[in-house]
C-alpha cells in the first residue's frame, strides 16, 4: 500500500476471528458490523507507552520539540512511530498542515519528492530536521501556518498560460459535442437537471459534485450553461494523464494534471491561479468515487479555497450515475436499455459561502446540503 499514492491507499482494516453477524436471509448486517468495528477501533486507541527506543529517538532536542508541537497542534499524544494515517488519521490536507507547521518551526523546507516518502510520526520530524534551511532566523515556537500564507505564492505562469490556453473555436466545439452526446444518451437514461438557475451568474466560484463514477465531470461540465462551461477547469492526478490520448483530453477539457501526492500544495495553488483568473473550478471533495452511490466524507480542500479566496461554492449532488458505471466494473450496458433506463439526476444548490478559517464548518456545510438534495433526489425517483 505504501508505494500507492496516498488516495489509493489501504487506511485500516479489521480482522474478526468470529462469524460476522447476518440477518435469517443470510445477508450481512452492516450496521452491527460497523458497530463492532467502531467498538474495536475505540479500544485500540487507548493510549500505549512509548517503548524504549522510541524514548531513546525523542533525546534529540530537535527531535522532542517538533514531536511536541505536532502533539499540540493534533491536540493528542503522539509516539515516534504512529503512522499518519492509520494511528493519527491525518488525510493529505492535513499531513500538509503539519508538514509546514514543523517546517515553519524549524526554518527548514522538505524535497517535495521526501515528502512522497513520509508515513510515520518519526519520518515526518527526520525530514523537517534534515531539511535545507531557508533562513537563519531563529527557530519559531509558533506551529500555527495557515492556507493563506500558502496559497500566497506568486502565480505560477504555465498554470495561468494553460488555463487561458483554450482556443476560441475549441471550446463551442467540445460543448456542441458534448451535447450530442448527452442527446444520444437521453435514450438509455433518464437524465433530469435542476438548480441552473441558482449558479452565479460569472466566476469564479468552486462546483463540488459527489463522485460516482468516470463520466461524472463531463456530465456535470455538460449540463452548466456555455458561458460558463467555456471558464471550467479541474485539476487532477497526473498518473491519470500520462497517455498521449488522455493528455489531450486533458487539453480539451481544462485539466491541469498535478501529483497530489508530492505536490499537493502545488495543486492547491493551482486551483487559486485558476480561480484568481476568473475561471470555475469542479472540484470532487470525496477524492474517489464512491462504492455504493453513498457518500463518501468530504475532504476540506474546496471549502479552503473558497474561504481563502472569498469564492462561492456550488453543492452539486450527482445521483444515478452509480447505475450506469459502478466502481470496479465496466459500463452496466444494462442499465441503459430503452425500456428499463437508468435514472440520472443533477441538482445544482444554492451558492454557499465559508468563513475564513471556518474550513471544518465548511466543509461539514457543503456535504450536508448535497447529501440533503441526493435524499430529495432518491425520494423523487422513488415516487
């Protein structure tokens, strides 16, 4: 798992030496199983010792100071060899939140390609202390670095150049096609679009529809009325985009690919430059595609963006498309029969606004208003 970029990798997993409990059908009890893993984590979570040699590491001064301040800043205690992950729970955000915290403590900036590399509480700190030192000011106690300081770069001018890149007969081009498209699809699904009339009337602001399969960002770019469709960028995973086909595509469709692994803040301050410039940025909070159609927990990158640019969210609840390509299978050429269509709902939601510093809040805000449109959205196609 560890070679894997961090969103592909296994984050736990639990064995249970008892048969898992199953209703009189046979089928598994899903609530009763989380209940009994949650049960099992909470008691694996009980604070240990720190073992000898993890006493022996922390002697260095350098060492403890930083243990300490991530400590603070966690707001736990933290050992030497917890895994950010697993045993701290931290998702790529927040490893990044700390990262700079320890390098701002230290005056020391990390490779971007050590930061690939780091899994544990003791990487973390070994790299920050062998970090190059940008200055010679004197080490700060302060672990408070917020996103406006990062996000604060000067613009990076291939972004902005790419951005703006699109040529203008190309992009009335990629959206008649895109209509005829969905035109031609109309005939094994049932797609149905509300909220248009909520979008802003002109960028920039963020589009954050849930995530359920491939085609989701050409169908949710497809149904956004052209003057702003011609301003919609994304910034994705560059191994996704190492194909000459699929690097066109991302020409066409205003992708800019970015490792978010090693370069996360480059891609943070990516999707700035974009939307500094005016464009609109759709952005996936899940980071992944969901198994089942439910929603997955956000990740608080657009509400960081949205708050340190003072740019309106969209929710955007995407239902249906679970149908049509199921995670970890192919295209259910099933579902798009004539007489058994599949139902696709799009439903754009009132613009939403986050405090700065709010980034919790209001990443909390913009799930509960999709999770609220996709339960309307599945009582509707129930009724």
């Amino acid at each position: 798992s560890v070679t894997l970029p961090a969103h592909k990798r296994i984050l736990g997993y639990d064995i249970s030496r008892d048969p898992l409990p199953r209703t009189s059908t046979g089928k598994l009890r899903r609530g009763e199983i989380e209940r009994q893993h949650r049960a099992r984590t909470h008691a694996a979570a009980a604070p240990r010792a720190a073992t000898p040699e993890e006493d022996a590491w922390l002697t260095g001064d350098a060492h403890r100071t930083l243990t300490a301040l991530l400590a603070q800043r966690l707001g736990r205690a933290v050992h030497p060899d917890d895994n950010l992950e697993l045993d701290l729970r931290l998702d790529s955000l927040e490893r990044v939140e700390v990262l700079a915290a320890l390098e701002q403590a230290q005056q020391a900036t990390v490779a971007p390609d050590t930061r690939a590399t780091i899994f544990t509480v003791r990487q973390l700190v070994d790299a920050v202390v062998a970090g190059s030192t940008v200055d010679n000011s004197a080490p700060s106690a302060d672990p408070v670095v917020t996103w406006t300081t990062m996000l604060a770069a000067e613009p990076d001018q291939s972004v902005v150049d790419a951005l703006n890149h699109r040529a203008w007969l190309r992009a009335p081009l990629i959206y008649a096609l895109l209509q005829i498209v969905l035109l031609i699809a109309r005939a094994g699904v049932r797609l149905r679009v509300s909220g248009r009339a909520r979008l802003p009337a002109q960028g920039p602001f963020i589009v954050t529809p849930n995530h359920q399969s491939y085609l989701d960002g050409f169908l949710v770019a497809g149904r956004l009325p052209f003057r702003h469709f011609r301003h919609v960028f994304f910034v994705g995973a560059a191994e996704y985009f190492q194909t000459p086909l699929m690097k066109t595509l991302a020409r066409a469709f205003n992708i800019v690919p970015v490792d978010p692994d090693a370069h996360l803040v480059h891609a943070m301050r990516a999707a700035a430059n974009g939307l500094r410039a005016g464009k609109i940025l759709m952005l996936f909070p899940e980071g992944e595609r969901a198994i089942d159609g439910r929603l997955r927990p956000f990740r608080k990158g657009a509400a960081i963006l949205a708050a340190e640019l003072g740019v309106p969210v969209v929710p955007t609840a995407l239902d249906g498309m679970q149908h049509v390509w199921p995670r970890g299978r192919g295209l259910a050429w099933g579902a798009l029969r004539p007489w058994d269509r599949a139902n696709v709902h799009v439903d754009f939601g009132d613009p939403l606004t986050v405090a700065p510093g709010a980034y919790d809040q209001g990443t909390a805000g913009i799930q509960s208003a999709v999770a609220r449109a996709l339960r309307t959205s599945t009582s509707e196609a129930r009724s």
